[in-house]
C-alpha cells in the first residue's frame, strides 16, 4: 500500500512519516501529482499559515487535484483547515471540500485560557465513524493550533476548548484530524492505524 504524504510550505511533515514507519506504512513526501493521484491513501499534514499555504497548492495546481481525488484522505491540523471553505487567518479562501469556516479562538478569559491552544484535551461526541473504531474511552490528543473549525454535520467528534470546536470531520472519502495524531500516543497511532485500514 502506498501513501503520499502532500509536500507543502509548511512544518511537521518529518514526525508524520515517522509515525506511519512505525505503522509499516510505505509513505512517500510529494508535491508530485501524478505520484498522489497513484496513491492508495493521502495524507495532509501541516503547520504553519493558511493563506501561504494555499499560495503554495494553487502554484502548483495542488488546490485542483486535492479536490479531486477519490482514495481516502487524511488531513491534519492545518491540513484539517485548508480543507474547510474559508479561514480568518488572514482571510483565505481554502479548499471548500468541507463547507466550514475556520475560526480563530478568542480568549474570554486570558487567565484560563491562553491561545494557541496547546496540549492535551479530550475528544467528545465521537460519531460511529471508522476513523474512531476501538478507540479508548475519554480518548485525548494532543493539540498546537491559534484556529478551530465551526461545529458542522460534517464533525464526528468535538473538543471543548472555550468552546466546542470541530476535533475532526468526515466527508465522502475525506476525513481531517485537529489534532496531532503524530503527537497523541496510543490514540493517535490508533487513530492513524484505522485511517490506513480504510
């Protein structure tokens, strides 16, 4: 089984890869589009910034090919937010393949909360979902993000973090993580296992 992990301007791509060797997954890192259309799964990572990594997919046509494509796709974290409709980060037009907004978090209280959000907190709401299948109870992932995505029917799990956020979601044979999967311990391997079962 081949996976292509799409290549971008943007951060954490190594810890990716390294958690699907761990996984026995042969996982190549491409902006190649004929290297992702060949793919059994896709993977789309990333840290970093919204409108300069949108730059970077529609230099190279990325933005049409990711909408296109029929094999299970994962993204992550700000792979999760390029795939909603439009992000406040410094108001880019994404993807659209989910037709969520992209919010950023304003602390109401700066003591209790602090942005980014960062560290663990619990995945809640959790759908019957094959990306969630035996997972732990009260399961918790690891989260880096200043950004959230709106609660939609798409969501098959929340977190709670001033308020309810979108933890992932699922549409057609797209699915997205908020998280950090890479960075979650046992949940995340679980949770990256179940992706490269589908």
């Amino acid at each position: 089984m081949k996976i292509a992990v799409i290549k971008y301007n943007s951060g954490n791509v190594q810890s990716v890869l390294y958690a699907l060797e761990r996984l026995g997954a042969d996982a190549v890192l491409t902006d190649d589009p004929d290297q992702i259309r060949a793919a059994d799964k896709v993977i789309f990572p990333g840290q970093g910034e919204a409108s300069t990594a949108m730059k970077y997919l529609k230099a190279r046509n990325l933005d049409t090919l990711i909408k296109e494509l029929k094999q299970p796709f994962l993204g992550v974290c700000l792979g999760l937010q390029l795939l909603c409709e439009h992000s406040e980060e410094n108001d880019t037009e994404c993807l659209g393949v989910f037709p969520v907004k992209v919010k950023k978090f304003i602390p109401e209280n700066s003591q209790e909360f602090k942005v980014p959000h960062v560290g663990w907190n619990e995945l809640e709401n959790l759908a019957d979902n094959p990306l969630l299948k035996d997972l732990p109870e009260n399961p918790f992932v690891y989260y880096v993000h200043s950004f959230y995505a709106e609660l939609a029917p798409e969501t098959i799990a929340s977190t709670h973090y001033i308020h309810d956020f979108s933890a992932m979601l699922h549409r057609d044979n797209y699915y997205a993580i908020q998280a950090h999967p890479e960075k979650s311990g046992l949940v995340g391997e679980k949770l990256l296992a179940n992706f490269l079962s589908l």
